[in-house]
C-alpha cells in the first residue's frame, strides 16, 4: 500500500472515479444528427439537439445495447427497468436547460473491474453504477474579444457515465483502472476510448485519511482528459489535502480542476454554490424497459475479454503472468501474438513481439493495424529460426529488411541470400583463414580461452552472419585446442 | 344554402364533394369574415396567402380525383402548434419573431387531410390560463354576451382563440391543446364540442410544451361530429413522440351513431363541490335525464381522490413546465435582451419575455423540484396522481363513461376572478382529474344557463375508448337539441 508521509504520519488516499465515455455509435442518444469528431462547428446538430420548440427525444436502441453490453462487461447487473431524468441548469451550451440522464434508476448496477498491478498483485475496483446520459455541446471562448461560441456538434451524443467505488489508494491504481477499463470498451466497441478527442473523460474523487482511519472530505477533480494528467492531479490534490489538514485547516468540499500546464487542482466551485439540479423523471420518455431476452442476446455475443484472454494464454501458451497482460491489454495486440504464437514456440513469439516487433511499431508511430509487418509474416520469420534456416543475429537484419520492403521473409532470405551456412567446409574453410591470419590472437586464447568469442566474431563476420553459430564454435574450438 | 361560414365541417364536405362551392369560396367567406371580426382578437397571426394557395391546391386535387377526408375544409390552428414558416408564438412574447422551419405532427396531418390553414388562433401565454388574459397579444373576447349585459366576456382559456374563432363563424373547427382542461372548459364556455383524446393519442411533436405528461392536442368544432372528423385526422402513432401511443386509429365518425343504450353512466358524488351555482347542478341533472332517456344507465360511482386533483396539478404541471420553458434563454431563438454576462442576459430575456402567470408558474415549479422540497411536493403529487388514477380505473368497472359538468361557471367578464390566481385555477376543478389520468374527455353544450350563456357537460371515457366518449357526447348534443349561435355572428 502506498502512504504518503506527512508532518504527522503516514497518509493514504482514498481515491473513486467517474468517467465519462462516449458511446460508439452513428447516433446521438436522443436524435438521429451524426457524431463523427471534427467536423465543421453546428453541422452535426438536429433540431432536438438544439432544443428548438416542440422537439422530443426519441432514444436510440443501439445506445442502449451498447450500454449494457459493456455493463456485461464489467460484471454488472443490468436493471431490466431504468428511467431517464432531467438534470436542471442553465449553460448557453446546454440547449434545452436541462440534460437527460439517469439519476435514481440507471441501466446498470454494481459490477467490478480487476487492475494489473506490475507487482502481479491483482487487486478488484467495484463499479458502483454505469448510465448513460447526453453530452453538453462546447462553449468557444477564445474566438472573439467578448463573445462566445457555441457548438453544439455534441450537444445530445451519447455518454455512459461509469461510477467506480472509492477503491483505489493511490496514482497508480487510478491509471491502472483507467487503462484497465478503457481496454475492456475498446475490446467490447462500446468506446473508442479516445482520451485527446474527449471520447473518454474523468472525474477524479479524492480524499485523504489516517491509514484505516475515517473517510475525509473528498474533492472532485473535472474533466481530467489523460491518464497521466489523472496521476498528477491526485498526487497534487492528496498533498494539498494533507498540507491543509497538517496547518490545521479543514477540507472544504468542492469541485475542483487541474491545470495541466501548472500541474495543480484550482477551486472552482464550492458545495454551498454547487447547482440545485432539480432532477426529476423526464416527461417526455418512458422508463427504460430491457427484456431479458434482449440482454442475454448480447451475452451471446460477447467477445472474450481481457481478463479471460490473459488467462487462457497462460494456460494456453506458458507464458507469463506480466507478458499476458501486456498481450492483452489492446484486442488487436491479442489476435496479433496469437496469429504469430499458434503452432510455434509462444515463448520466441512473445520476446519477438514485445521486442522489435512493439519498437518498430513505437519508432514508426503506427497502430498495430497500420503495421508494415503482418502476423504470419512474423511467424514465418519464427519458422525460418526454428528450422535453422537463418541465425538469430540475421533474424534481427531480416527483420528490418521486412519492415521495409513488406516482404514475405522466405522471399527476401531468397533474394539476399541470407541462408544460414552449415556446410562444415565452407566454415571450415573460414575458421582456417582466420586462425592463420591471427597468431598474435591464437597466443592470447591460449592464455586466455574467453577470447574465442572474438574469433567467432570473425568467423561470422567472414561469412557475412551466414555461417551456423554451433558449427562455427565447435570447428573454432577443435582447432584451435588441436 | 345557408352562409358559408354557418356550414359544419361535415356540411362543407358534403357540399365540396357535390361541387356545390369550391375550396377557394369557402376559404375567401372565412378570410372575409375573420376581418370583420378581428376585434375578437381570436387570431394572432391570419395566413390569408397560404390559405388562398392551398384552397387553389385543394380545388385541384378534387379536380383530380385526390381527396382527402378533410379535403378544402378551412381551419385554425392554436398558436402552439409550430407551423412551417409561419409565426408560432405562444402567445408569449419571449418567442418574439419565431418561425419554425418544422411543421407538428397534428397540423400537417390535418393539411395531409386536405385541410387549408386560416391562420393561428391567440391563447393563454404558453397555455397557462383559463380566460385567454395571459396572453402577450391582448386578451381574446367571447362572441357570447350575458342576456342585456354588454360587458366582454372571457372565452376560456388556454384555446381561447380558437373557442372564440369557431363560435364566432371564422373558423368552422379548430386545434387546441389540454393540459388541464384549456380545450374543454373554452368549448363550454362558447357553446362548442371540445374534445380531449387519450393521453398519447395525438403526437405531441410540434407542439410547444407546457407540461408534457399532461399536453394533448384536441378538436375544437361546433357538433360531436365535426369533432370526430377532426381527431380522425389529427390521431395516430407517430415515432418521433416516445409518449404516443402505436395503436391503430378507430372509427370516430362511425362511433358518433353508436347507440348507447344499456351503457352505464358514472355519476361522481365528489363531483358535487360546495357552492355549486344552482344553474350548473341543473345542468348535470338536465344531463343525467338526457342520458337515462337515450336508453343509458346513470349510476353514482365514487372518486374519492377528486379534492387532492387541483392541488396536484399545481404541482405537477408548474415543475413540468419550470424545466421546459429553460430554454427560452435568448440564445437561440426568439426574444434577446443584452446583459452585461450571459447570467444577466438569461435574467433581462427572461424577465422581459415571460408575462406574470408564465413567471408565477415557473417559480412554483422551480420550488416544488429543488433539493428538500422534492419529497413533500413533486415526489408526493406523483403519489397522489397515482391515486386519482387508480379512482377511475376502479370507477370504470362499474361504468362505461362518466358525466359530469365541464366547468364550475359559464363565462365570466374580462376582468372578474382576476385578482386571485387560485380562483381563476378553480375553473379546472372537473377536468384536471381527467387529466392527470390521462383520459379522454369531451365537453358538449347542455343547455343555456339564467344569463343565456352556453353551459357544456363533460363525458369521461376509459383509455383509448374515444368511441364511447363520441357517442354519448352525440347522445347528448341530440337530445339536447340545441342550435347555439351568438348574436351578431
């Protein structure tokens, strides 16, 4: 458990979040306008989005499926009846006055989702509750001197809000629950979870306590858009917290924001300013009403998810704890080792795809879609290892040879002619040049047998890596000690 | 013939189909006399263009054989309901120079029929109101005058633009829209048929919201079967309204000639208010022998949840309405008045757009939602409202309809039961229940009372049993006998 140390003792964080993400779909939740990102300011904006005289909501089915899909996902109970509140205020962004979402009764209750720790500790973070709700649109305050401009491209998408219980205890657990949610609504495509383009934003509770103590008066934290913003803004807020507490003050509740140039959480309002919501059933839609039939039709259709997947391929494969969850971590990534595992030795393949495969990717910048190198094309590599075909050291050439040319490596191996050479003459023939061309070195190995790695060095330079490691060694070793 | 501005809508049909007036004629009788009479002040915007076009369009598709069941018949549309083009106001002034680029559901089913538009009819300000006095375009005046008393009286509210049009010949039906009786309590106060279906039979898409689990649009006509023809049209499901109900449209002409005989008519005993004028007691009895000689059953039904209805709609329309007059705030449309920050420009706009009785129900609803009061008045309200539900559900299986008068009063002067808010919500004692349980209800004339005034009788009618309520209210009318023109029109 990680504690803060403070003037008075050790402290620790009590730590709950609530996200914001943007359901995947054509739709908004309430109108049939588009929610494609970045098109052109009020250009995806229906009537009902702009709250114009007379307009009704109408809910899009799809939304809902998407919402208690990913409520399956997180183990959670589905409420087969739900229903759909006003959240009263005034913002010129929030067109009709009001924003539908679900206060008392939402689709999806209690559930849990398991971090991975990189100590291998898994540990459980309880979902309090998921609905789904309608964005605001945007306010633009920096486009005129004393105007502002409203889009409302967003006003109406769909957002599930997913509450998590205050079960985190530091930064770390925060992000790991961050990366382990927004991977199961990428594995289920009910998020993009695209953090830069606000399709998944957070809300950070934070409170700090006596280790085991009372729970303190928490602090929200608004629309933190980065994982790693996330980390900052609660190490930031727990020593403020403690700072204030430790003078003598008292934790005030209140909204709060991070400013990420500054790296600090700012006041931005207090509870007594806080809004009076007046949240009541919206008159205009009926409750929610789910079959059960409904809901088990998309169990049906569920994917594997993370935490399943990473236990299968330790089963599977015998790979380890740590490699199977960084395997996993993105579906893409997952179907990627397994194209190149299966049939093969998993071990090679997960070294070979978190090793220059994931740093090829880095340095190109490319999704693992976008790669230049295709999953069979890597197994085949693996193939061409295995069966002695090349040596590692022009595995590792082959390898950058492929990501240029997007070559099958049988091909290229073909073409350069980079087949291992295990013809004992040919390296015999090598071993002998080099032994006569170095005396100086052979007296040195006699005094020292380390030095045959440098004659191995040469063999293999000699024959352009071609020549097989073992035979080299072994026919360097008989004549040299000979 | 007589006028055509006298004919019914089924008599212009009738008279359409057989060539003997055209659609043009029958618009330009209106359009005359809607100018002889504007000092009714029952329309707030007259579309004389649009009527003379679509007449033209109308005469041409009887030319070519397409006719639709409303086909060339005139009519007003309330300023609620937003009209392609054409200024939809509510009679508020926050709306100021709103013209939708979108025309409600109801009305163009109503053009789909065949119907041409004469303009759009004044009302209390977003519906809020039982005189028409609310509204931000002045007051509207009954044709109908007190027998030797020539003082304005009210035509009702909220449709009291179109109670007002259709008694005074400018109109030979109307739109209006019943949150808590602003269709039928108007139609008894001008001696009209005023019809308010189901909850979810009309769609409410287009119409500018009052409160939305209580808003319904309706007909406003001079006979049972006018009113029939109309909602025929004005009915159905329609998807862009999650509230309106996917059931098919029955046949409420032919429901107007059903025979009621042997049907069981609900009399409420807590229907009986203290201080009930003696004439509308005489009235409800007038009525009750009407119905017991068309061969019908009167029987004392109970509803003992009736006193707690007034109450509860003055709870659970002002929250309703607090939040979805939010966004009239001057940002997109209509009425802006500057401030020096968006707060004071929300409270310039807002203070200066809404009229007294718009602000007085906002409050009320903004009071009954907040944080502490929830529980002791909306959530409590919902409760209740529950309650007075279930009476009728309860009533209803000892009854097939229910009778009881429409209003308290006939029409009272310009100016009478203004001074107290409360007095004047009183006027909806017998309709709100309805209401808030979501039935069908229609008022009919029964009679005239001591001043000459029209007095209207109401039939309440189980959930999407429109049918029954068609038929007693054409029972009534029949018997009644009544031929109720105002003076002078």
């Amino acid at each position: 458990m990680a504690l803060i140390k403070g003037e008075t003792g050790d402290w620790e964080m009590v730590i709950g979040l609530e996200v914001h993400a943007q359901v995947s779909s054509q739709a908004k939740l309430f109108s049939g306008a588009p929610t494609e990102f970045g098109a052109d300011p009020n250009t995806q904006v229906s009537l009902v989005d702009a709250a114009m005289p007379g307009m009704l909501p109408v809910i899009n089915a799809y939304c809902v499926e998407q919402a208690v899909r990913t409520g399956l996902g997180l183990k959670a109970q589905i409420n087969l009846h739900s229903v759909f509140d006003r959240k009263n205020y005034f913002y010129a962004d929030l067109p009709a006055g009001y924003q539908i979402s679900q206060y008392k009764q939402p689709v999806v209750g209690e559930g849990v989702v398991v971090l991975d720790m990189k100590d291998a500790d898994s540990r459980e973070v309880g979902i309090e509750r998921l609905h789904l709700e309608q964005d605001a649109g945007k306010s633009l305050h920096d486009q005129h001197p004393t105007q502002t401009y409203i889009d409302l491209n967003r006003a109406g998408v769909a957002l599930m809000e997913i509450v998590s219980k205050p079960d985190m205890r530091n930064a770390d657990e925060a992000a790991a629950y961050l990366t382990k949610l927004r991977s199961i609504l990428r594995y289920l495509g009910t998020c993009d979870g695209n953090m830069e383009e606000g399709s998944m934003r957070c809300d950070v509770n934070v409170s700090v306590r006596k280790p085991g103590g009372e729970l303190g008066t928490r602090c929200e934290i608004k629309n933190v858009n980065s994982i790693r913003f996330v980390k900052q803004a609660i190490e930031y807020e727990a020593r403020r917290q403690i700072e204030v507490i430790e003078g003598g003050g008292k934790i005030v509740q209140q909204t709060r924001l991070f400013d990420s140039h500054k790296g600090e959480t700012r006041s931005m309002r207090s509870k007594e300013e806080a809004h009076d919501y007046r949240y009541f059933p919206d008159p205009d839609l009926l409750p929610l009403v789910l079959a059960q039939d409904f809901v088990d039709g998309i169990k049906a259709t569920l994917p594997e998810l993370p935490d399943d997947k990473k236990a299968r391929f330790v089963k599977d494969y015998g790979i380890s704890v740590y490699d199977a969850g960084v395997m996993v971590a993105e579906r893409e990534t997952a179907e990627f080792f397994e194209n190149v595992a299966k049939g093969r030795d998993p071990k090679l393949a997960v070294n070979w795809v978190m090793g220059d495969f994931f740093a090829m990717l880095n340095r190109r910048g490319l999704a693992i879609g976008d790669s230049p190198i295709k999953a069979n094309q890597l197994g085949q590599l693996i193939d061409l290892i295995k069966d002695g075909t090349i040596s590692g050291r022009i595995a590792k050439d082959l390898f950058i040879m492929m990501e240029e040319s997007g070559k099958d490596p049988a091909v290229l191996v073909e073409e350069k002619g980079l087949k291992q050479v295990t013809d004992t003459g040919a390296i015999e023939a090598a071993v002998d040049q080099i032994i006569a061309a170095n005396p100086d070195k052979v007296e040195q190995y006699r005094a020292k047998p380390t030095m045959l790695g440098w004659f191995v060095g040469q063999v293999m330079k000699s024959t352009g890596g071609k020549a097989n490691p073992a035979s080299v060694n072994e026919l360097l070793k008989k004549k040299l000690d000979g | 013939m007589s006028k055509p501005t006298d004919l019914t809508i089924a008599d212009m049909t009738a008279a359409l189909a057989k060539g003997a007036i055209s659609a043009v004629e029958l618009t330009e009788a209106h359009l005359a006399a809607m100018e002889t009479h504007r000092g009714l002040n029952a329309y707030i915007t007259e579309t004389p263009a649009r009527a003379r076009e679509m007449a033209k369009a109308s005469d041409a598709r009887r030319k070519s054989g397409a006719v639709g069941p409303l086909e060339g018949v005139p009519l007003a549309i309330k300023d609620l309901f937003c009209t392609e083009g054409v200024l939809t106001t509510a009679a508020s002034h926050i709306l100021d120079g709103f013209k939708p680029t979108y025309e409600s559901t109801v009305s163009s089913r109503l053009w789909q029929a065949g119907a041409v538009m004469l303009g759009k009819t004044n009302l209390d300000e977003f519906a809020m109101g039982s005189s028409n006095m609310t509204s931000h375009y002045g007051p509207v005046e009954n044709p109908w005058k007190r027998r030797g008393d020539n003082r304005k009286l009210v035509p009702g509210g909220s449709s009291g633009g179109s109670a007002s049009a259709v008694a005074a010949r400018i109109a030979p039906g109307a739109t209006g829209t019943d949150t808590g009786g602003s269709i039928r309590q108007p139609a008894a106060f001008c001696g009209l048929v005023g019809m308010k279906p189901t909850y979810g039979r009309c769609s409410r898409w287009g119409i500018i919201a009052f409160a939305s689990s209580l808003d319904q649009a309706g007909p406003i006509t001079r006979t049972v079967k006018d009113s029939a023809l109309m909602l025929q049209a004005m009915a159905g499901h329609d998807p862009k309204d999650s509230t309106s109900a996917p059931l098919a449209v029955p046949d409420f002409v032919a429901a107007c000639s059903r025979s009621i005989k042997g049907l069981k008519i609900g009399i409420p005993a807590e229907y009986r208010v203290d201080g009930m004028a003696p004439e509308i007691q005489a009235l409800w009895d007038k009525g009750i022998a009407m119905i017991r000689d068309a061969g019908a059953e009167p029987v004392e039904i109970s509803l003992p949840h009736t006193k707690y209805a007034l109450p509860t709609y003055y709870i659970v329309a002002p929250a309703e309405c607090s939040s979805n007059l939010a966004r009239y705030d001057g940002v997109r449309f209509g009425l802006r008045v500057p401030g020096k920050d968006l707060i004071e420009m929300y409270e310039n706009t807002r203070g200066a757009g809404f009229g007294k009785e718009t602000r007085r129900r906002i409050l009320i609803g903004t009071y009954v939602l907040s944080a502490g009061y929830y529980d002791a008045y909306y959530k409590k309200a919902q409760q209740v409202r529950a309650l007075i539900a279930r009476d009728f559900t309860d009533a209803f299986k000892k009854c097939d309809a229910i009778l009881t008068p429409t209003a308290p009063s006939a029409a009272f002067a310009m100016g009478e039961k203004m001074d107290d808010p409360v007095t004047m919500y009183l006027n909806d004692v017998f309709t709100v229940p309805s209401s808030l349980a979501g039935l069908p209800g229609i008022s009919v004339p029964g009679g005239l009372g001591a001043d000459g005034l029209p007095l209207g009788l109401q039939v309440i009618g189980r959930a999407y049993d429109e049918e029954t309520v068609f038929a007693v209210g054409a029972a009534l009318e029949k018997s009644a006998g009544l031929s109720l023109q105002p003076e002078g029109y």
